[in-house]
C-alpha cells in the first residue's frame, strides 16, 4: 500500500505554518525511516511559498536562495563532527553542501561527487553516495521526486516535468548502475506538485499518458474549480494525474509500494485553514498571464520551490 502524507497538514498539526521549509522521511515497508545513534537515515524536503522564490540559474544570482538554503543546511547540518576538520563554521569539511542543476525538462541525471561536480550543468537529476552534499533541483508545479537507498545510503533528487516523466525510473537504473542498489532497498519519495484537481490537458498529452503511463493517469473533466476552469475545458478537456503517472514509472522500476510515500498536496490550491497558499504554483501565479509574455518572463512571476534530500 501506498503511503500518503499532507504537508500542509504536517504543518498545522505542528503549529509550523511560518516556516520556510519542511522535511519528512522516506518510508521502508510501510513505517518512516527514522534516524538513531546507531543509524542515520535520509530526510527530503521543499521549500513553502513563504521562503520566497528558489529560482536557479547558472547565468543568474538569487540572494534569496542563497540564504535560505545556507540557513537550511546550517539547521540540517551532521549531529556529530567527524573531529577531522577545522572548529571554524566557515571551514568545516563537514559541513553540508548544496549541489544544484540547471533544470531543462529532461531526463538526464548527474553522479556528484563533491560539490562543484555539477557546476554549469544543465539536467534534471543528481544522485550522490557523499553524505555532505545536498541534491537539489526546483519546482513549481512539476514533480519533486526523491530516492534513499537504505542499505547504500545513496540518494537522489529529480525534477519530473511533464515532459520528464519517466526520470525517476532512470534514477533507479542510476543507483543500480553506480552503487548496486538493489529495487527492494530503494525508498522513493514524491512531493507536492499539481493536483488532477488543477491540471486539464488537451487530447494529445492525454492520450500520450495513457500509452506511456496507464488509464490512471486520465480521466475526463466533468467539475471544476472556477469558471476559468470550466472554459479552459473547452480546448482542455482531460484532467492529468501525474501522482499516478509517477507511480506506474516506480512501480514499473520495481520499487515496492510500502516503500514509497506521496504527498497529497496540490502546489495550485493546497492553502492553510486561514486561506493562505501554501505554495509557489506556475498555474496558479504565472500561466494567466498576458498572452504576450513570454515563457520566461511568466517563470519571474512564480515563486519556485528548492527540492531536496540528505542524510541526516
């Protein structure tokens, strides 16, 4: 079985809706692999709406990526030095390390295997076996997926556009490949993204899910959300799940079920009990935009999520 989570929910439970990011676990037969003295397990996460926007590119700065993943990976930082490096912050050889990629829409994966291995790189996965270095890859409406290798401790972040879909199938070939990983150790993670809920098609990426993907993936608009909705089904008129689209690639990977844990939340209209979003969303923020536009001045519009995973 399956198992799902809600981040927002995690949060109002916690009383942590002014946070900036979350983690949770991944899930091993069923139960969330909690880290002890005796073994450390690995934690994925995302940003929310309220850490501002995460946008990366090689060719651009971000001030405000940069601090909050400084601030996450100081938070995040290891229980324990390992006693052979320097006592200064700044110097540590244990300190963590984000390791980014410049998304594309693609499939491609890069191993890191120390920080600057993926250093203008263009792609939309990392894997690592270097316990300090952090995969991470944005999204803001596309597909977080993250994978642990429990026996390995090897892991993995991938961006999973519509486009994408079927990378995290690749991820697993790559573990296989540079750390025989066996399918059965393998935990699987996937984030908050776009919901059916919000999410109409046309017939030809219908049918293109279906073919590649299973009848899952589909299913015709009949309710909707807003009057918007009900006139964009006139050209649209399929909504897509990509949870399910995800689902077929990882379980079509042979990564067992009980291994593998969903978050329910949709980054277009999951909000706090007070009505706040609780994320950044492309169609949401972006995709009504003036015609005119083009994509990527519509992509300034949106507020971006940084996906990650690491070993905690």
């Amino acid at each position: 079985m399956i198992n799902i989570i809600s981040i927002r929910q995690e949060l109002e439970k916690s009383s942590s809706q002014e946070k900036k990011y979350i983690t949770r676990p991944f899930f091993y037969n069923g139960s969330p692999l909690v880290s002890t003295e005796d073994e450390k397990h690995a934690l994925w996460g995302m940003t929310l709406l309220a850490a501002g926007t995460m946008r990366f590119r090689w060719n651009e700065r971000n001030d405000n990526r940069d601090k909050r993943l400084r601030q996450i990976l100081k938070e995040l930082k290891k229980p324990v030095c390992s006693g052979n490096c320097s006592s200064s912050e700044n110097l540590c050889d244990c300190k963590l390390k984000a390791v980014p990629v410049e998304l594309i829409h693609s499939k491609i994966i890069f191993e890191a295997k120390a920080e600057g291995d993926t250093k203008n790189l263009q792609g939309d996965g990392i894997v690592t076996k270097n316990p300090l270095l952090v995969p991470v890859v944005t999204v803001a409406d596309c597909v977080p997926i993250f994978l642990y290798d429990k026996k390995k401790k090897a892991i993995g972040a991938f961006h999973s556009g519509w486009k994408g879909t079927g990378i995290a199938g690749k991820g697993v070939e790559k573990l296989a490949g540079l750390y025989g990983s066996k399918k059965e150790d393998i935990c699987a993670a996937i984030g908050a993204h776009i919901g059916s809920c919000c999410y109409l098609v046309d017939e030809e990426r219908a049918e293109y899910f279906v073919e590649n993907f299973g009848e899952k993936c589909v299913e015709k608009a009949h309710s909707f959300k807003s009057p918007q909705d009900e006139e964009l089904s006139m050209r649209f008129p399929y909504r897509l799940s990509l949870t399910e689209a995800n689902l077929s690639v990882l379980k079509k990977a042979g990564i067992p079920e009980e291994n593998i844990v969903v978050a329910s939340d949709c980054t277009c209209c999951t909000k706090f009990t007070g009505g706040e979003n609780v994320f950044g969303s492309f169609r949401r923020q972006a995709a009504f935009l003036p015609q005119e536009l083009t994509a990527e001045e519509k992509s300034r519009s949106m507020c971006v999520q940084a996906a990650f995973v690491t070993i905690f």
